[in-house]
C-alpha cells in the first residue's frame, strides 16, 4: 500500500514562505552578475518570470528590464531562459 500523498493544506510550516525574497537582500554574496545587452532584447520578459528572487525588475512606462542587484544571487537562471541571449553572465 501507497502512503497518501500529503495535499498543501498539510504541508509543515517550516516548508511555507510567507515573506517576500525582496525582504532580504542577498546581493553581496552573487559571484556571477546577469548583464543585459539591450540591443539583442526583445522584451519576452522570460527573465523576469523565470527570476526566484524577484531580482528582475520591469519599467511599464520606459518599456524596459532592469536588474534589482541587491537581491540577485547569481544564479544565471534569466541567462539560461532568454531565448534571444541577451543576458550573459559576468564575474563579479
């Protein structure tokens, strides 16, 4: 016999987030750093829906992508998930 999965409602409050990742800056221990060539960029926005840390910033009004580098951590998620290439990922 199969044990039950458990549902959400179950889940341990250790395995829950009830704060943003912007209320803890995390930035000063990246390694690497996404830059972003805007002339390859075509604005998809994959960067900034792919980004754990919510470190990918959107201007509606100036229409472009900026980096919140406080709370990025290197990861290179936005690089790997751009599908024009458009961001690469430098050493800090």
């Amino acid at each position: 016999m199969t044990p039950k999965q458990k549902t959400w409602k179950e889940v341990p409050i250790g395995g829950v987030c009830w704060r943003p990742s912007t209320d803890y800056p995390t930035g000063d221990w990246r390694t690497l750093k996404p830059i972003r060539n805007p002339e390859k960029c075509n604005r998809c926005l994959l960067c900034f829906i792919f980004c754990p840390d919510a470190a990918i910033t959107w201007d509606s009004e100036a229409e472009d992508i900026g980096f919140a580098y406080d709370y990025c951590k290197g990861c290179g998620i936005c690089a790997h998930e751009c599908p024009k290439d458009a961001i690469e990922m430098i050493s800090e």
